[in-house]
C-alpha cells in the first residue's frame, strides 16, 4: 500500500479529493456567505483540474494499474458528486425542505450509478462515444452555476425550484443513454487543432471579459446540451445509412464502436 500512496499519479487524485471535500466544508459553512460559495465552486473546478491531470501523469510515468482506476472513480464521486449537491443544497434547495434533500440525493446518487456503469464497460478499446454525460462534466457545471449565482448571475437570480429541475435534469443526463463523444473520439489533424485553439482562445477571452464563473457555466452547458443535440441531429441519419448498406460501409466492429454502448 505505501507504494500506491508514492505513486505520482495519486497525488494528483488526492489533491482532486482535498479539493472535493474542501468545496463541502466551505459550503456546509457558509451560512448566506456568497464569497463561501464562489470559493467552493472554484475548488470544484481545481478538483477537475487534478481529475484531468491524474490519468496523464499515469501514461507519462507508466505507473497507470487498475488500483488508480478504482481510486479515480471513489474520488469523482466526492469531488463531483457530493461537492456539487452540496453546493447546490446549501445554496438554495434547503429552502425547499424534504424535497431540495431528495434533489440533492437525487444528483449524487446518478453520479455513482454513472460511474458504476462507466467501470463495468471498461475494456482497454478506444470508443467513439459513451452514454450520459460523464459525472466530472455534470458535476464540475451544477458546481459552476452555483458558483456564477454566488458572483452575482449577471442579474440573472434562479430560484430553487429552477435549480431543482435543473440538477434533475443533469442527474438524467448521466445515467441516460445519449451518446456523448469521448475525448479520445478526437482526431489529431489541423481542423482539430484549430477548433481547439478557437474554443481555448474563446474560453480566455471570455473569462477576461467577463467573470469566470459565467464562462464555466457556460462552457459546461454547452457541454451537456451537445449530447442530445448530435444524437437528434445525426445518429437517426447514420442509422438509415447503415440499415441500407450495413456491410459495404462499415465492417461490424468498426461500426460497434460508434454506436452507444448501453
């Protein structure tokens, strides 16, 4: 055990975890403190800072195992799961009583079942797409809106029920079948490159512009509603293709990996 504890790519899960647990405290404290919740949503946002770094130092120092995998995913559903209902509980479904609890329980409780099915599926292939929106993705936006309300909303104040249905929603989103696009489905060629410099020049200048917390909500939103958006738009056509010429297009196991894995 005291290897795991020496392993780099730990540290980085343990400092996701601390910043996890650190966004529960500031926001079980905060007692109408809005400073207290903008500082707890910032802290979520570190804990997916470290969340994304973890599995790249494990692939740059080889010291990746099925250990870090599990420890991942136990750490996610405190840094992502508990902290963001936390926040939005403390924030405002406390207000709502029995049912802003069963809210906040609500979104938690997808997330572990997000994560439980995403364990079950790992299987070393490289997939296209994976269904629901990822627990870090979801919990890291229900953080930011918390968050963006705390710095003010730009004159924009949700209500609890507002944010009941919302953080409902996104708990649907993560254990639904709607195939959302890995990171891994992207392609290194120019126009993948330039989309990325777009959106990452996009991102800096609106967090100049404007308060981060606003282009955090934004971003992630963006970043739900890209998942039913594609699946309306594009997979009834891509199913039509393949039914008309199912073996002359795309060999079975090819096509297996586009499709959403349930």
């Amino acid at each position: 055990m005291l290897r795991q504890f020496l392993n780099p790519p730990n540290w980085f899960s343990a400092a996701s975890l601390f910043c996890g647990l650190y966004a529960v405290f500031l926001a079980g404290g905060a007692q109408g403190d809005v400073n207290a919740f903008y500082q707890a949503g910032l802290f979520v946002f570190y804990a997916g800072l470290f969340d994304a770094l973890d599995g790249r130092v494990a692939r740059l120092t080889g010291t990746g195992g099925a250990f870090g995998v599990q420890l991942d995913s136990l750490i996610d559903i405190v840094s992502f799961g508990v902290a963001p209902a936390s926040l939005v509980y403390f924030w405002k479904l406390h207000e709502l009583g029995p049912i802003g609890v069963v809210g906040a329980f609500w979104f938690m409780l997808c997330g572990a079942f997000r994560l439980a099915r995403f364990n079950c599926m790992v299987d070393g292939k490289v997939h296209t797409f994976a269904p629901g929106s990822t627990i870090t993705v979801t919990g890291g936006t229900l953080a930011a809106i918390v968050m963006w309300q705390a710095g003010g909303g730009d004159g924009i104040e949700l209500p609890a029920r507002t944010l009941l249905v919302f953080s409902g929603l996104m708990g649907l989103l993560m254990v639904s079948s709607v195939p959302y696009r890995t990171m891994k489905s992207l392609r290194r060629n120019k126009a993948t490159l330039a989309t990325v410099v777009l959106l990452a020049g996009a991102f800096v200048y609106m967090g100049v512009r404007y308060d981060i917390s606003t282009v955090l909500a934004l971003f992630g939103t963006l970043a739900l509603v890209s998942g039913p958006v594609e699946y309306a738009l594009f997979f009834p056509a891509r199913r039509r293709a393949r039914r008309r010429t199912p073996s002359a297009v795309t060999p079975p196991a090819a096509a297996a990996e586009d499709e959403p894995r349930l």
